[in-house]
C-alpha cells in the first residue's frame, strides 16, 4: 500500500513539474515552486581551469536554465604560494567559474576553502534575497585532524525559508581504508555545528547533499573483470562489491542517503587527457570515487510514524540527471554531476527589503534609492545599499554603495529614501540595479530591477566628438593608403 501511494505521489510531482519547466527561473504552480540545481563534484588533481566548462554547466541546455549552481572541487592547488595568494585573493577557479557566470546573471552567494577542497555556491539575481541564514563550517581529517588534505567542507542555507546543506567531502584513498572512511565521515558531521538553536548541526537539515571524492573502490573482482563490464557497458556487475553501496546495507546512517544508478563509467583513474584507464605500473583498478548523495529530513520522519506520508510535502527532491563527463581530461578523475529538481512550498513569499531607483538617474546629479521593509526585518546601523552592474558577481562587487542610516534624507511610516552622491556614480553611464545588504543576515536581502543611467553629459560629448574624428580618418585612409594608427 505505502509502496503504491509513494510512486502515485512521485508521479504527480512529475507531473506537476511538466507542466512547469518550460519557463525560466524557480517555476511557480498552485503554490509550489520548481528549481532546478545542478551539482558538480570534481577533483581537479591541482591542475587549472580548463579552457570551456560548457557542458560540465550544462549551459547549452536552453530549456532546462538551472536556478542555483553548486560545485564542490576536491585536490585544488594547495602548495604554499598558492594558498597564501589565493587567502589574499579569489583563487583561480573561484575567479574562472564567477567569470562564466555572472554574464549569465548567476552570483556567488557563498564560497569556502580549506587547503584543496573548495564549495562554492551560485544562484540566479532574482532569487539571491531569498538565500539567508548562511554559515560555512570545514573539518580536517588528514593527519589525526591536524592537516586539511583531506576531510570536508560545508555551507548551510535557508531557501525560500526550506534549510539545505552542502557537505564536500575528500575522504581517505586506497581499497583498504574504507573504514576509516566510514569514521572520518561520522568525524565530519559530529564536528560541523551551527549558530542557532533549530539547526545545530548538518542532519538537521530539510535536505542534505553530500558529494566529493569519497574513494569508495571496488571489491573482491580483478582488474581485467572490472574492465571488461566497464568496455562492454554492463556496469550493474560491479554495483554489489562497490564499497559504498556496501556500506549502505550495514551502516544505518549511511542508509538514510540516496543516490542514482550508477550507469556510467567509473570515474577514476585516467591517464591525463585521455580516456583511458591507468596505464602506469601500479594499473589501479577503476572505481566509483566521485559521488552525489542526498537525505531528506521529512522523509526519515514520516518513514517512522505508521500514517500515510501527506499529499503535499514541504520539500521534495528528484534526481534528473546523474552523469560523468569524459571530455574532461585535466586530471585522473572525471567530474561528476547531479541535476536535481526540488519542489517546495515558499514560506516567505516576498523578499524582507523591497527598493528600486526613484526617477530617471543621471549621473551628473545626485540620485535617490526608495525602500520599504518587511515588519520581521531585522535592520542594522551597518546596513547599507549598493550599486552594481547587471553581471555581478558577488555583494561585494559594487560600483559604490551607501551606508543606510547615514544617508538617510526621509522616513515615512511605509518607506524610506536614501541618496547617493553624483561623485560616486559611474560617470559614463549605463544598466545598473541596487541591492540591499543586511548586515545581521550577512547577505543581499533585496535586489531592484535593472534601470539605466544617463552617463554625464561631457563624456557623451567626447564620444560623439572622438567618434566623428574616427570617421574622419577613416575617410583619409580611404583616399590616401595605407593608413594606420
């Protein structure tokens, strides 16, 4: 009975979902929200970007536009000089991941590193204010806990009011040591506590993903078995002595996680920029390292109580795709991703800030930001309102901003007006839109729609001017060649 109500249920939510992914962004049916996340898990083996993430992004897919993105990278160039630099500065792949995705209006809303493991965390404009409550947590386990080679790191959110953790993972290698991967794993989410009473801690989440190279090999079968189920594609063969799946049939808490068929190649280990299999002395046997796994709270719950699970959950998960990618080369593991759909219920249907530009903004005179706030609004004296470009990459990347109680010119019962100086606008011009930063929440909790700015009134001059100069030399070249300058 339970079983046939359960796939009666699954096949509503797709369904419902049918009806909905043909539009952009988080979809929106009877109440129920739709968004598409899509997860990365790559140990990139200390090399560089690679030159097109394409297809790693699943950016070619018109119809199937994600809404957060979420890459987790695992032996990340730790070596001295390159960490200092990058504890400095934004390291190379942060910079070439916010590179390729800001011009598609995604923003980093949260990123963190421990030596070679990396999570970063991207989301599309509209949905940015409704991304809160973010905290970030790493644990080493390398060395009895004392080295950051291997263990995982974490970032918890709350989105659109539902509760949902990111746990990247580098557990220990070689077929011996499942074990202690097991132990470093329950290390791990023993260690990683959070502020606030309701959430302590990474099960208490309404969803969980956990992903990384979790070096689970393969058991028992020889090299040249293992080889010939991976030519001749019959993959399930090796699915019983996979260590993880394994693992799950004894360790309870292992048995709360789920993940999809595992119906592409083992992803470990290659020869660099090829695809195949560990040619050295050592031929190490291929293996499912790299992994996505997911556990959803209200599921374990319901699962415990003997009534019937509710028509309509707060929060549900479907895996929709769950490949490798084997044009990847950079590095003896292929990347793996998740493409998932979450159905959820909104619990703040609006954002708690709400502010847009008030007239035509010109960048000669001073202009004026309109802003209302909802009553749960926990505002701040170090709040403040930034100007940026319509490709932003993260709330720091503003053109200017302005502190919001210093620059307050009028408060009514129902909103309040800031001004920013004509000084610190950009004098040439442009789109633009507004965001808000709470500093208690430590993110944007409001982003304005995108609006132009008139750019000042000499420097148009000068492009006109400088524009009617090129034509003239044009016209020289063509009468007097050759011509350079």
């Amino acid at each position: 009975m339970r079983s046939g109500s359960s796939a009666n249920r699954r096949g509503k939510r797709e369904s419902r979902f049918r009806l909905a992914k043909h539009r952009l962004g988080f979809e929106s049916l009877v109440g129920r929200l739709f968004s598409r996340l899509h997860l990365v898990t790559w140990n990139v083996g200390t090399a560089s970007p690679p030159p097109d993430v394409t297809s790693l992004l699943q950016l070619n897919l018109q119809d199937q536009e994600m809404d957060m993105y979420v890459i987790g990278l695992q032996e990340v160039n730790s070596k001295i000089v390159n960490f200092l630099s990058d504890m400095a500065f934004d390291d190379p792949w942060s910079i070439f991941f916010m590179n390729v995705l800001s011009p598609l209006r995604y923003v980093k809303v949260s990123s963190i590193r421990m030596q070679g493991l990396l999570l970063l965390v991207f989301a599309k404009q509209p949905h940015v204010p409704f991304i809160r409550d973010i905290q970030s947590q790493f644990t080493r386990t390398g060395l009895y806990g004392y080295w950051g080679n291997k263990g995982g790191v974490t970032t918890r959110m709350s989105v659109y009011g539902h509760t949902i953790c990111f746990l990247n993972c580098h557990l220990p290698a070689h077929m011996e040591n499942a074990g202690q991967r097991l132990d470093d794993f329950e290390r791990i989410l023993e260690m990683q506590q959070f502020e606030g009473e309701k959430i302590p801690n990474v099960l208490d989440h309404d969803v969980l993903f956990w992903f990384g190279d979790l070096n689970f090999r393969i058991e028992d079968y020889g090299l040249h078995f293992i080889r010939e189920s991976i030519n001749n594609s019959r993959f399930s063969l090796l699915w019983e002595k996979d260590q993880l799946n394994i693992a799950k049939k004894k360790e309870p808490i292992l048995q709360e996680f789920m993940e999809g068929p595992l119906k592409f190649k083992p992803t470990y280990k290659f020869d660099l920029y090829s695809n195949d299999y560990d040619t050295s002395g050592k031929k190490r046997k291929p293996a499912w390292t790299d992994r996505i796994l997911w556990r959803v709270k209200h599921l374990l719950q319901l699962a415990s109580e003997a009534g019937e699970m509710p028509e309509e959950e707060a929060i549900s998960v479907s895996l929709h795709s769950y490949i490798s990618h084997m044009s990847y080369g950079i590095s003896d593991h292929k990347p793996v991703t998740g493409t998932f759909v979450l159905e959820m219920k909104p619990l703040p249907p609006v954002p708690l800030v709400r502010l847009h530009p008030v007239g035509n903004w010109d960048a000669e005179q001073d202009a004026t930001v309109r802003y209302s706030t909802a009553p749960e609004f926990p505002s701040s004296a170090w709040d403040w309102i930034g100007l940026y470009k319509v490709t932003f990459k993260h709330a720091n990347d503003y053109v200017m901003y302005a502190w919001v109680q210093d620059n307050e010119i009028s408060s009514e019962e129902d909103a309040k007006q800031v001004y920013l100086s004509a000084e610190e606008l950009p004098a040439t011009g442009g789109e633009f839109l507004l965001g808000y930063y709470s500093n208690t929440m430590q993110s944007l909790v409001g982003i304005s729609q995108p609006f132009q700015i008139q750019p000042r009134r000499m420097l148009a001059e000068k492009d006109l001017a400088w524009d009617g100069v090129s034509r003239m030399q044009e016209q020289l070249c063509d009468e007097k060649p050759p011509c350079d300058f």
